[in-house]
C-alpha cells in the first residue's frame, strides 16, 4: 500500500508526487487517460512563467516557484524554463504590475514604445508602452512533466471511479475539470474549453511572454487583468490566446477549437506580433477549471487533500503548490 495515492497525473498531481517522493514517501499516481493525452489542461509544449502580477501574493509565490523550477532543472538536467523576459502593453503605469513587482523587490523596466518593438517581435499600439520584467517566459510543459514524473509509479489509462477504492493512507485528488466527478459536497469551479492558436514568428529575435491588459475584470478580485496574451513555442515560434475566453464544457466531452475565437486571436495577434504569416498554423482546445475569484482550492477533508489550482493560470506555480500538497499529505500520513 503506498503512502499516497495521487489522482491525476498533470502538472499539479506529478509536482506533489516529486515532492513526496524526494520526501521518501511511496506514491502512486492514477491517470485516467495515456502519457501525453490531450484532453485536460497541462499539455502542449510552453506556458507563460512570469514574476508579474498586480497582487503582492501572486508574485511572492511566483518568485517561490521561480526556486522550485531551478531545484527541478539542477534535479534533473533538463532546460525547464526558458526566459526571455515579459511585456506588458500598457497605456498607464498604474494599471500594470509595475508597483506590486516594486512592493516585492522585483525588477522591471519601462521601455517605450520604439524600443519595445527594436529589442522584441512585437507591435505596440500607438500610444502605449511597455513594462518589461526579465524573470518570465516559458515553462517548457513537456519537459516539466517529464521531470517531475521521472521515477514516479504512474499508472496510465487508470480511472478511479472512487476515492474509496484507494488503498493508501493519504488520498491526493489532482483531477483538474474531474475533480466534482470524486468529491462532495462539490468544488466551486466552472469549466470551460479554451481556444489556443500557433503562429509561426518573423525573424529570430526572441519572443518575450506577451501581455495585454484590459479592465475586463475588477483587479482588485482578480489577480491579473490579461485579456489576450502570447508567449514562446518551441516549435513554430508563437502561441497566442485570449485569457478566459472560452464557453462552459463537459470535460468527458471533446470539443473542437472555436472558429470564432481563433478569428479574434488572430486579429489581436497580427496587430501585435511580427508574424511570418498572419494565419494560424494549427490550434487546439485545453481545459480551464476556474474559481470565481481565479484563486487556487488547496484544502484538506480527513484523508483527502484536495487541490484545484488552476483557473487558467496555475502552470507556473506548480513547484510552490506541489511542496504545499505534498506537505498538507504528509500530515495525514504521519497521523
């Protein structure tokens, strides 16, 4: 009987496995679908790290899991981050995350306009300028899988129909869009299928995390104000999308890229990207599992811990999260 049993092998359910196993504690991890499946929300080759947010919280654990990353790469010998830093798009200071970065002792750089688009493949409204912060990127997704399940007993094409059925004495429940398929009373999270599109970029100057900021949503309740974003992809160059954008899904259900959307990303990305081509080259779906607030679910029920952190923004944070569930289960195993 292991130690832990983890549900859920994407990025979250392999961080916490890595760090109960560098614990010395034996874990198995079930995985409904195969290695490499594309139907949850860690797949793909790159999502966006970056130190930046307006909250002082968000980025106090982003700079937590900036250590964490490290500690992987010097684990395992793999590149897991690649950092060509971040731009934000704004017309006022005020609303990028220039004075929570100050707050928490994190560098930043304001470059104008011209200079933004001299130093990065990118195009600035008139009329807008750039706050730049070299700490951000790509977490490189892939590779991150790869090492944080290196050595870990996962046991793919495995679906766990009950958390009863599990034979340990810790039950970690890293379902992602499943996970009010195991637990009641219910998560509070809304799922919803996102729309992602890849370009293939102009030249070859970096392409830097790239963001656009927007009063979509209040900022005082919401950890950042990204409406659209981009960022690096290590195969065709760039991949773009709009943040929350996507309608309400089954994730039992699988669903194509919405038309409509991909034209929107499409759009924004020609106006703000040097592209070689202003079509997509491909575009696919992942799945976001939102609270209201966009904040993380990292909580214990007896011998469950639940951990739901998503909300179309928890790749990067993945270190911090996993250290934090591995720690709330060795609680119940040292009971």
């Amino acid at each position: 009987m292991p130690d832990v049993a983890i549900v859920g092998a994407g990025v979250m359910g392999l961080a916490t496995a890595h760090a109960l196993a560098r614990a010395g504690h034996d874990v198995a991890v079930y995985e409904q679908f195969e290695p490499g499946h594309t139907r949850g929300s860690s797949h793909g080759r790159s999502r966006i790290f970056r130190l930046a947010y307006a909250q002082t919280e968000w980025v106090q654990l982003a700079k937590e899991a900036l250590t964490g990353w490290r500690d992987l790469e010097a684990a395992s010998g793999e590149r897991v981050l690649q950092l060509d830093g971040l731009v934000e798009i704004v017309d006022d200071l005020a609303d990028s995350s220039a004075a929570a970065l100050d707050a928490c002792g994190v560098r930043w750089q304001r470059l104008e306009r011209e200079a933004a688009q001299q130093r990065f493949p990118v195009q600035l409204p008139s009329g807008t300028f750039a706050v730049f912060q070299p700490e951000a990127g790509i977490v490189r997704a892939d590779v991150a899988l790869e090492a944080f399940g290196r050595g870990i007993d996962v046991r793919y094409n495995t679906r766990v129909a009950s958390l009863d059925d599990l034979d340990a004495r810790c039950v970690v429940v890293t379902a992602g869009a499943w996970i009010n398929d195991l637990v009641s009373p219910p998560l509070p999270v809304r799922v919803t299928r996102e729309t992602v599109c890849y370009f293939h970029l102009a030249g070859t100057r970096p392409m830097p995390a790239l963001v656009s900021l927007g009063a979509r949503r209040p900022r005082d309740t919401h950890p950042d104000g990204i409406v659209f974003y981009a960022l690096a992809d290590p195969l065709y160059g760039v991949k773009a999308a709009i943040h929350h954008g996507g309608a309400q899904a089954d994730p039992n259900s699988t669903g194509a890229p919405d038309a409509t959307v991909v034209e929107q990303i499409s759009r924004w990305a020609r106006e703000h990207i040097a592209l070689a081509d202003p079509q997509p080259v491909e575009a696919q779906t992942c799945l976001y599992t939102t609270t209201a607030d966009e904040r993380f679910i990292l909580e214990r029920r007896g011998r469950v811990v639940l951990v739901s952190a998503c909300s179309g923004h928890g790749f990067k944070f993945a270190p911090a999260i996993g250290a934090r569930a591995a720690a709330l289960a060795e609680q119940v195993v040292q009971e």
